[in-house]
C-alpha cells in the first residue's frame, strides 16, 4: 500500500507516519494520536480512527479485540467558545 | 450541474434564487441549501487548501463529519459548507491553512 | 517468584519526569528498565499545558529551583537531540484583570523580591498589547517573568521517549508495580510486576507522578500526594496573536488555544466537566476577547500530584537505600532536575543541587509518626 496514503486528512497525517509510530512501540489509537497528531484536527479523528485501528492490527500483529478505539472527547462537533461560556450550570446558580 | 430529477427523491426541491459572493465572484444558489452544494453547481470543485502540504480539497463526506469542506464565511474560517445553509449576500472565501480572522489584531497594533 | 528481568535501576513511571530520569541514568552507564502501568506517555505528561518556570511557586526555593531547571531545559533539548518547540525567549504573562488581581500579584512579587533569583515585574497595559497583541483592552496589568516559557509536552514527551530507546533503556508496557522485594537491611532487592514476576534491581526510583502515594506505601513510606485535577479545552487553531505564554491560556506554534484552568479534588476521576468548560472559557474571553469566535474541539483532563506544602518529592529515602522518589507537580518544569539529582544520587552517591527541603519523609516527620 502507498505510504503517503492519507490516513488523517485534518492534519495531513500518512500511512508512513502511522507506522513509524508503530515502529517505536505504541499500540494504543490514543498514543499515535500524540505521536502523529493524527485524529488532532476539526473533526477529532472521525475517519482517522477506525484506519488506524486497522493498521495496528495488521501492522502490530494485534487482535481486533485487543485494539480499543481512541477516546472520544467532548464536544462532538466544534462549538463556538462564546456558547460554552454563556452556559449556566446548576452547580453556578 | 445539478440533479433535478432523482430516481428516488424525486424532483429537487425549489426555493428563492440567491446570489453569494465568493472569491469576490457572484454564483448563483438557491436559498437554504448548503453552501457545497452551489459551489458543486457553479462548477466549483476546490474549496480550501491544507495547511501543511498546501494540498487541494473538495468535498469529501458531505455530511458535516470529516471536516475537508471548511471555507470561510462571512469572516468565520472552518466553516463547514456541506452543512452550512446558503443565505443572500454571504461572503465565501476559499480557505488557505488556518484562513484570515475578521477583526483578529495585527502583530503591530497601535 | 520467577525473576524475569535484571538491571542497576527501574524506573517507575513513564511521565516526562520518569523518561528524563532513565534518559540521564543510561547517559551516565547505568542499564535501566521503565516500567509503567499503562504505557510511557499516557498520563498527567500528556495532559498538560506545558508551562516551564517559577512564577509564584513558593517558598522561594522551590521558585529557584524551578528557574534553575528551566535553564537546564536548553542543555537538555541539545542532548535529546529533537525540538520540543521550547519558548524561552518571550517570558510568561499572567495577567491581571481586575484591581484585586494587580494588588495581589505585586505582593506574590514583594514577596519574590527577596530572593536574588527573581527578575519578574509588573507590567503596564500597554507594554502588555506590545508583546501580546490578542490580549484584551480592559485589562489592568499583567505580571511578567522573563525566565519563563513553555514547550509542547507532546513533542518533549515522544523526544524523550525516543532519546531513551537510542540509550538503551528498556521501556516494559502494562507493567504496574504492585510490590518490592527488599533484603535483610531494607535494602530494594527488586520490584513485583503485576503481581506476576521480578524485575531484580539494587535500585528503584518512584516516578509515578498523581500514583507515587501508592508505590511509596508498598515500601512503607508515606508521602501522601493527592490528586488534583485540572481540565483543558482546545480551541481550532487561527493565526498567532498571542506569542507569549500566559498562565491559564495560551496559543500553541499549531495556532491552537489551550484554555485552563481548574483545581478540582475529586479523586483519580478523570472525566470533564461542562460547568469547568463554561468557567474557563468565560475567563478566556475576558483575557483574549476573540476567543469567543473561536470553537472548541476538544475538552480533556489531567491529574496533577499536589503535595500539602506545595512543593515535590525528590530524593532518596534514607530509610529504604535504593529507593528514590522523583514526584509531584510539577513535573514539566522540573524533569532536567529531577534528571540531574537522581542520576546524580544514583552514580555519584550524591548531588550539587539544594535538595533538602524536597526529603520524601518529610510529611511523616510532620505527622509525628514512623510507619
């Protein structure tokens, strides 16, 4: 397979990169995610994810059961600073 | 182009003509669709260039997931135009990297 | 139990401050193995923001301390061979939005002031918007120190990492200490892995950061660090106007804010709150009004290891020869410290730097007992 596929297209992360990763030991989504940066873009790893599940598995001889999905983080869209702000929360009233 | 007849959802639903400004050109664009879909229509294919390769793109998912349609709107960059319904007069710039902030202040202010 | 590892040294604890101590061990010869309960580079490191320095760190010797390891983080990028994308050159900001604030960071000042070290100021507005074109015009003033600064600690994180796979230390995955096999003398003999085998080692270093509490009680000491946890939030990225790392926000070389910042003590709970989320961005706006514009993507949170006083734990335990403990906030600023004393204590037997009031067993001479 090409190793200047696209894995990440938000932060233009590619198959070599991923497995360079790899290479130096990490076996978690979450870790290459630091590593490459991948799954670190606007949409927070959305189509990134499941590729790079696929590659551990293949590349780090894992088994799909072994190979957790990265941690998804709040919010699940982009939301404007100014909305977050505004919230009123119980705990504040 | 446009699809005025699908096999399955039928006729295209109509709506007020519009014009939006983008790139400093008038396209035409029907009210409430998204914003992608009168680029697509005007022939438009590129929407913004990335920030590290300085790689082309266009829509990818169309459905507000994966982020590579983001343009800028009315001085807003990352704005997602497969989502983003089109209004009169909305000004659409193609986005280079991280796009140009309205009103962000410059290294050199008074 | 089976042995299934020899070594001089195992480190415990893949952090920032656990990697730069292996880095430096292995510099100097000694053959070393990391052990962490997850993998290198999976806690507090990672969830950070980054800050280098000594702004109102008290007393004033931890505050030195602190500036001394900053100046060691040049030196350090250099034998680590990679950029960290260290920011030392434009100072650090706090700013002051209201009167009370000023007041209060002139006094954190006076109180500075006393030792020789410092070279912090107060700035006007103005002098503010010079450096800090994002910042806002209706703040009062800002506090600035010109020895601090701020890297990227997921570069410095995987720079370390690499730098110790090049020196030779082994790096074990999924391996939580759960024991230690001490001799006649309370000497460390070796450490339990997962309850399952031995690593033999004559010496131990404790750097498991928030988790350290728990790895010094195996061997009987207490140093009660407490988790303190603190969330962040990531903004999209846009152009830079804010070069100058300020406490509580700041514009990462990507274009991203890093919005903090909370203390909250709710144990080892790691999950994020919208209440957090909807006071820190308030804040940030205030600081940096066009952040309001901008979107957050990400919200994550991290656990700091508070001590009572304030202050790290860094030494030998006397009581325990072989056993050393390198832990507690904060960790970024300190690892070129911490890499030095341990390796130091380690090969030489002892070290330069003024480590006294860091003793591990000091908390157990305040609380007037002996475990």
């Amino acid at each position: 397979m090409e190793d200047d596929l696209l894995i990440c297209r938000c932060e233009e992360v590619t198959r070599s990169e991923v497995e360079e990763a790899i290479r130096m030991g990490l076996r978690t989504v979450n870790e290459i995610k630091r590593f490459t940066r991948a799954g670190f873009g606007l949409c927070q790893g959305k189509t990134c994810g499941r590729l790079i599940c696929d590659i551990l598995i293949r590349e780090a001889d894992m088994a799909p059961s072994e190979v957790l999905p990265g941690t998804s983080r709040p919010p699940v869209r982009p939301i404007p600073t100014r909305v977050l702000a505004n919230r009123v929360s119980k705990e504040d009233e | 182009m446009r699809v005025d007849v699908h096999p399955i959802l039928g006729n295209a639903p109509t709506g007020k003509s519009i014009i939006l400004l983008v790139d400093g050109r008038p396209i035409k664009a029907i009210e409430g669709e998204p914003i992608a879909a009168a680029l697509l229509a005007s022939g438009r294919r590129v929407l913004r260039h990335t920030a590290r390769h300085g790689e082309p793109r266009g829509l990818f998912c169309a459905l507000g997931r994966c982020t590579d349609c983001v343009m800028t709107v009315d001085g807003q960059p990352n704005v997602r135009t497969c989502v983003t319904p089109a209004r009169d007069g909305m000004v659409i710039e193609s986005q280079v990297g991280l796009g140009r902030w309205k009103h962000l202040p410059l290294e050199k202010e008074e | 139990m089976q042995t299934r590892h020899e070594t001089e040294v195992v480190v415990i604890g893949g952090g920032v401050v656990g990697c730069s101590i292996a880095f430096w061990l292995a510099k100097r010869g000694k053959d070393v193995i990391l052990v962490d309960m997850n993998a290198p580079g999976t806690g507090t490191s990672v969830a950070c923001s980054g800050l280098i320095g000594g702004t109102f760190k008290f007393p004033n010797f931890y505050m030195e301390l602190s500036i001394r390891s900053a100046y060691m983080y040049p030196k350090m990028v250099e034998e680590l061979g990679e950029e960290i994308g260290l920011r030392q050159d434009r100072g650090f900001l706090s700013l002051c939005l209201t009167e009370e604030t000023y007041k209060e960071y002139s006094s954190l000042r006076e109180e500075h002031l006393k030792s020789p070290v410092y070279r912090g100021r107060m700035m006007a507005p103005r002098e503010v918007w010079e450096i800090q074109p994002g910042v806002s015009r209706e703040i009062v003033g800002a506090h600035y120190n010109p020895d601090d600064g701020d890297c990227e600690v997921l570069r410095l994180m995987y720079v370390l990492i690499r730098a110790c796979q090049r020196v030779g230390v082994r790096m074990l995955r999924d391996a939580a200490v759960t024991g230690f096999a001490l001799g006649g003398d309370n000497r460390v003999e070796g450490v339990v892995i997962n309850h399952d085998y031995l690593i033999r080692a004559p010496n131990a270093v404790n750097a498991a950061g928030v988790w350290a509490t728990e790895v010094a009680k195996m061997v009987g000491v207490t140093i009660d660090l407490y988790p303190d946890r603190g969330q962040l939030l990531i903004t999209e990225p846009a152009p830079m106007i804010c070069p100058t790392p300020m406490n509580s926000l700041k514009q990462v070389r990507t274009g991203h804010f890093h919005i903090g910042t909370v203390h909250e003590l709710v144990g080892f709970d790691v999950s994020v709150t919208p209440t957090a989320s909807a006071r820190m961005t308030k804040n940030a706006i205030k600081s940096v009004p066009i952040i309001a514009d901008l979107a957050v993507i990400r919200q994550f949170s991290g656990l700091r290891g508070m001590t009572r006083d304030g202050i790290p734990c860094l030494g030998a335990v006397s009581r325990v020869p072989g056993y050393y403990i390198a832990a507690g906030h904060s960790g970024i600023t300190l690892a070129p410290v911490h890499g030095k004393v341990i390796s130091d204590l380690i090969v030489d037997g002892r070290t330069d730097l003024p480590i006294d009031e860091y003793d591990p067993l000091r908390f157990e001479r305040k609380n007037g007992s002996q475990s």
